[in-house]
C-alpha cells in the first residue's frame, strides 16, 4: 500500500510541460536533464548529437521545402521537419553557414539520412521528456 | 569541419547503434530492460542490413 502510493505520487506531473518539451526540442535530451534524469538526458544528447555531427560531416544536405508532386510534397516538407526537429543543433549549423548542396554519392546520401534520423530520435526524446513530465511515465 | 568518408557498411552500423540506443531509453521503464531492448534493437537492425543486402544483391543479379 505504502509503495503503491509513493509510485503514484512520483507519477504526478510537479511542473508544467511546455518548458520541458521547448527545452528537450532546442537541446536534444535537454528535457530529461530538466527533469533531472541525467543519465539519460546525457545518453539522448550524445546519440542525436553524434549522429548529426556525422551528417554533416558526411556533407549531407539540407531538405527544404519544395512543391510539385505529392511525392515530393511528402518527402521534403518531411524532411525538412525531420531536420528542423534537431533544435539548436540544425539552427546552428544554418546560422554558421552550412550549405551543402544535394550532390550525387552515397556518403552524401547516407549524410542526409543522418541529419534526418537524428532530428527524427529528438523528436522520440521529446515525446519521452512530456510523457514523464505529464505522470505517464516515470 | 573534417570530411567524413564511409562505407556502407559503416554508415548503416553506426546508424543502428545510435538509433537503438534511443529506441531503447525511450521505450522501456528499467535499466536493466532498456539495454536488453537496446542490444535487440541493434541485433534486429544488423540482421535486417544483411537480409536487405542479400536480397538487392540477388535481385540486381
């Protein structure tokens, strides 16, 4: 009984989640951190971190959004959420200039998917970040 | 930034190991559950990669 309560006390939300999701957005595994599950939050930053540092030094480029068929529509509007899903990470590197044209070779093309999938395991990070911080998760 | 040149191989491992190590923190509740998910997750994306690679090779013959 006594556990059964301390579980269901630890499960309630004690602070708001917009911050913690804001945070786990902008800085991958930023919200775990603001809930103080550190270990975690450092294991989600050096994955989604590596991972997009690899992108970009396979010299991936960048989905922008782009109109034409439905096909396209999907794939890089997609893609370009998936990139923007990496928070600071992807505005830092457009900030500083990163601009890597889409060229042929699959070091380039595996480069894109990186960018991509790492914005994508953020994006996983911050579904985490607001399932502890709302209590339904602990 | 240094230019980074990989393999196949190399790239589509790397991918699996950084992807299961997030499937597996964010999908389990203990520890203990989160790295056996985790080293499943990588275990199933190596058998995939190989399965696939096999698969293209025959069919491009």
């Amino acid at each position: 009984m006594a556990n059964a309560s301390a579980t269901a006390s630890e499960a309630v939300p004690s602070r708001s989640w917009v911050p913690v999701v804001i945070l786990a957005w902008l800085v991958p595994g930023g919200g775990h951190f603001l809930l103080k599950r550190y270990g975690r939050g450092g294991l989600l930053l050096l994955s989604v971190a590596v991972m997009f540092l690899l992108g970009l030094m396979m010299r991936g480029p960048m989905f922008h959004p782009q109109s034409g068929d439905l096909l396209t529509v999907i794939i890089y509007y997609g893609g370009f959420l998936a990139d923007l899903a990496g928070g600071l990470l992807y505005f830092l590197s457009v900030w500083l200039g990163y601009n890597q044209p889409d060229v042929a070779g699959h070091v380039h093309d595996y480069g894109a998917k990186f960018l991509v999938g790492a914005g994508l395991l953020n994006i996983l990070a911050m579904v985490d970040a607001w399932e502890i911080a709302t209590g339904k998760k602990n | 930034m240094p230019k980074l040149s990989v393999t196949h191989l190399e790239a589509t491992l790397l991918f699996a190991l950084f992807s299961s190590i997030v499937l597996g923190i964010v999908t389990r509740k203990t520890d203990h559950e989160r790295l056996r998910y985790g080293i499943r997750c990588f275990a199933y994306f190596v058998v995939a990669l190989f399965a696939v690679g096999w698969v293209m090779y025959l069919a491009h013959g």
